[in-house]
C-alpha cells in the first residue's frame, strides 16, 4: 500500500495570497501610471511621480505577483507530481519571509529614489544579496526535493521549473555585479557598451526564463490537471523545452541595435530571435491541441478560457517580438509605445491569463471549497479581455504613428517635420488614455476575482461540495 504523501498545503496557501496582494498593489498603480502619461498633473513629487512609480509597478508584477504565482505553483505541483513532500518545511518558510521582506524593501526604496538604474535589475545590493540568500535556500529545497523523489520520471513541467532556477541563478549574480558605495548606493563593474550588453543580456532573458519558461511549466501542469486529460504530445513538449533554452539565451542583443555594440552580435541577437518562433509555436500548438480535446467544456469554463487566452497572447507575442528584432522594423518600434503594446501583451495576455487560471485553480482545492461564482468568473474573463484588447491595439496604433512622426522629414526644408517632442506627445494622448481605461478595465476584473476568491475561501465548509482532492486520481 503506497504510503499517504504529507502535502504541505499551508505554503502554498501563503504565495497565492501574496500573489493576491501585490497583483492588486502593482495593477493598481499601473493604471495610475497610465493616467500620468495623460495628465502630468497626476505627477505628486518626489515619491508618486512617474519614475519613483514605474519601477515599483514592474518589480511589483514581475516578481512580487508572477513570482508568488511561480513558487505558489512550484510548492503545489512538485510535490504532486514527484510523489514526494517538500524536503524541508522551515526552508520552504524561510524562502518565503525573506522574500516578503525583499520586495517591501523593493518598494521603498525605488519610491526613494534609490536604483541601479538597471531595466528589472533595480535593487541596491543590500537587497541583492538578499535575494541571492533566499534564491539559493529555494534551489535546496527544490532540488533535494528532486533528489527523494518516489516517481522516478519527470514530468515536463518540472524540467521548465528547473531552467528557472538554474538560469536565473546565473544571468542575477552575473548582472548585479557591483561595488558597494554606501548603503543604498553601488557602481556596477561593467562600463559603456559592456555594461549595455550584459544589462540586456539579463533583461532578455529575465522574460525568457522568469516570464516565460515558469509560466510554461504552469501551463504544463494546469491545463492537463484541469481538463483531466493528458497533454497532446508529450514528445513536442520535450522538443518545445531543449529548443526554447538553448535558443533564447542568445536573443538579448536585438535591444541593443543601432548600438556602438558590435555589429556581428547584433546580427546574432535578431537571428536567434528570428528562430525563437519555431519552438515558441510548437508549445503553443501544444496547449492548443490539448485544447481542443476539450471543446465543451470551453465554453463555460472561465479557467480554461484564460488558458486559451494566455496561449493565444504567448503565440502572438512571440511572434511579434521576433519581427520587432529585425533592423527594418526595429527602426520604427524602438522606443516607441509599441514596445510597451508589446511587452504588455505577454505580460496581461500570456502571463496574467495563465496565473488566473492557476489562481482559479489552486484556491477552491487549497481551501476545499467550490468557486463562490462562475458567473464572476466569466465577468473577470471579460472585463481583463476587453482591457487586454484596448490596451494592446492602442500602444500598437499609438507605436507605428510615434516611430513614423520621429523620421518625418519635412520635403521643403529636409529637416524633421515634427522637431517639437511636445507636439508628438500631444498627438498621441488619446491613444495612451484609451491604453489607461484598457487598464483601468483589467484592474475591475481582477478585483472581481478577488471579491470570488475571498468568498470561496470564507464559505469553505458552509454548504459547498469539496472538490475532488484524490490527486493521484487526476491526470499527471
């Protein structure tokens, strides 16, 4: 008789609602954000302006809300899949306190003002080294975990987990290279073009292996476990995860064109991009395929709807960005709201639909309830979708006419048609109002869900059917 596996459901229970949180904080001040672009006046200085902001609502959401999603999602799914508990639970603890306490101390001090001045790699090394404690206490645990494991096969999902761990471990201790000056001050090792190139060689592939790789490994898990049927092609799978690795850790030089980096390496970056489509589709057409094993149930499964939603954004983002690396393009979308339709299509689209779903998901097993509604399910679906769309088309509108009004050239003198940066900016305000009520609408649903979650958890046992919680019962 197999012996009952201890599951430590408390941990997970602590990321979900930490991913709750600093969704809200984060989102929140991402519409405020938005609203700046339109209304400087909004801008209260020093600490609520723009650029005491923006840093707070991208680590916020990138590794405050996503990465309580991942480890929530780690803590629940290893565990399960490798037939085995969690090795240690005071590590499991610890990795989560230190973390906690590293982004509020995130919080305040970007809203200082004190920052590396690096894209995702803002902390001050007081807190670097800190992340670098409770990085390298999750890697223990997780890998001993490994180690003890009952199911000697590893399912794909832990494999995309791995790259997590493994890369990032790296492509952090290597960027966040520094000399202390002061206690919220330090100089990077690296100058000038160097500096650029490792900057976005860890910028790239901080989406790749931090928004992208983890979210895989959640699609992986989620989208069989919920459906309960098994993923299309366990082969694909395998193909989509070495290809993807070995592939985008290359692609960081496309940030850097018209650069005084290297042309070769420039051209290397657009290449390894350019071939990034080939296993980014293959994953989609994976999930897609699983998919369409269940038809029916689609239509009115809010959870299966945001994974449908995600892998469709994951598609679309990588292709758009492999197109937005090549020269001829790049010329147009560099630096314009385009980059931001872009980047927030992959994030709202591909990255928030696949935490919904898991959020959705976790919370009615974790707290053995039934979901409080699945009409305000279907209302969050809705509401972030429609916010998603405006959101999207307009940056990508607002983008294409930015890039073309900078190379204007007046034909009567030869020289810019719009020398006056004040006049592009008036031009494209209503395109960036429509981006902050497109936010404004994804805020509502999230809110919606959090309203759904919170009533979940607190009719837990008062009247609701528990859900089936047999998980070895449950396709793998």
């Amino acid at each position: 008789m197999q012996n009952r596996i201890d599951y430590d459901n408390q941990i997970v229970r602590w990321w979900v609602i930490s991913a709750l949180v600093w969704a809200g904080a984060s989102l929140l001040i991402g519409v405020i954000i938005a609203f700046q672009m339109v209304y400087p006046e909004l801008n209260l200085g020093p600490w609520l302006t723009f650029g005491r902001l923006r840093p707070v609502h991208t680590n916020g959401i990138i590794f405050g809300f996503t990465g309580s999603m991942i480890f929530a999602s780690m803590y629940y799914s290893f565990p399960r899949l490798l037939k085995t508990p969690m090795w240690s639970k005071a590590l499991s603890r610890a990795h989560f306190w230190m973390f906690i306490v590293t982004i509020v101390g995130a919080v305040l001090t970007l809203l200082a003002g004190f920052t590396q001045s690096k894209e995702y790699a803002e902390l001050e090394w007081p807190l670097d080294l800190l992340v670098a404690v409770w990085w390298l206490t999750m890697a223990t645990n997780f890998f001993m975990t490994i180690k003890n494991r009952q199911e000697k096969h590893m399912y794909v999902a832990i494999w995309f987990f791995i790259a997590t761990i493994v890369t990032i471990t790296v492509l952090y201790v290597v960027n966040n290279i520094s000399i202390p000056s002061g206690l919220f001050k330090s100089y990077s090792v690296y100058s000038g073009a160097t500096d650029a190139s490792i900057q976005w060689w860890y910028g790239h592939n901080a989406v790749a292996f931090f928004l992208t790789t983890p979210i895989l490994g959640m699609m992986y898990y989620y989208l069989p476990k919920h459906t309960k049927l098994p993923i299309f092609s366990h082969r694909i799978s395998i193909i989509h995860f070495w290809s993807l690795i070995f592939i985008y850790i290359w692609a960081g030089p496309h940030h850097l064109l018209y650069s005084p980096i290297p042309n070769w390496a420039q051209s290397l970056g657009m290449l390894f991009s350019i071939m990034l489509i080939a296993p980014s589709w293959g994953g989609m057409l994976n999930g897609f395929l699983t998919l369409t094993q269940s038809k029916e149930k689609l239509r009115t499964d809010a959870t299966l709807k945001f994974i449908l939603v995600g892998i469709t954004f994951y598609g679309m983002s990588t292709f758009e960005g492999p197109m937005m690396s090549i020269r001829s393009v790049n010329v147009i979308s560099h630096n314009t709201d385009w980059t931001i339709g872009h980047v927030h299509g992959g994030a709202l689209g591909w990255v928030g639909g696949i935490c919904f779903a898991a959020l959705y998901y976790l919370v009615p097993r974790l707290w053995n309830a039934k979901l409080y509604s699945e009409k305000l399910a279907e209302v969050h679906f809705w509401t972030a979708t429609i916010g998603i769309l405006l959101y999207v088309v307009s940056m990508w509108v607002s983008g294409v006419a930015e890039g073309l009004m900078w190379r204007a050239i007046d034909p009567a003198t030869g020289g810019l048609m719009y020398p006056d940066w004040i006049e592009i900016v008036q031009q494209l305000a209503p395109y960036r109002l429509i981006r902050a009520i497109g936010g404004l609408s994804f805020l509502t649903g999230f809110f919606v869900m959090v309203y759904n979650l919170i009533m979940t958890i607190r009719n837990a046992g008062e009247g609701f059917v528990p859900v089936d919680l047999r998980e070895g019962a449950e396709a793998a």
